[in-house]
C-alpha cells in the first residue's frame, strides 16, 4: 500500500520544477531528483494542514522549514506548488 498524500506524475513533478525555477532566487538549484525527493516530503508534512483542513498549517509549515533548513528556500518551494496549482 503506497501512503503517499500526493501522487503525481512526472510531467508534473517537472512542471512544478520549471515554476521553481523560474521564481527561486536561490543559486544552488537542485536537481531534478532532489528537487522531487524533496518535494515528497513537502506534501507529507503539509498536504493535511493545507488541503485536507487538518489545521495546524503554522505548525506544518515550521516542520517543512526545519526539514529543508532555510525558510527561504522551503517559501520558494511552497509558491511554486502554489503557483502550479493553488495550495491554499
């Protein structure tokens, strides 16, 4: 059993890529692997707060910065998922 909140397929993973990007102003960009890996955890710590009206998206957000370890760049994650397809 796969207990993913977000399943998404490729071409999405690399739309949400090219959005990221676009608006990061970040010079360390990661890969493309990285960047899904990393975009897989940022569904499970918040897709609940967020989507599923869970409550709580102060504290999702707060564990998603500490996984990435800059609220910089987990923002600029957060506005390319949102920009993709509304998340909030």
């Amino acid at each position: 059993m796969n207990s993913k909140k977000v399943e998404l397929k490729e071409y999405e993973y690399q739309e949400v890529y090219t959005i990221f990007k676009k608006l990061t102003t970040v010079k360390n960009i990661p890969t493309f692997e990285k960047f899904k890996e990393n975009l897989d955890t940022f569904f499970e710590l918040t897709y609940d707060a967020y989507v599923g009206y869970g409550g709580g998206t102060t504290e999702a957000m707060m564990k998603w910065i500490e996984f990435m370890g800059s609220e910089k760049i987990a923002l600029e994650y957060f506005r390319a998922v949102d920009n993709w397809n509304a998340y909030t």
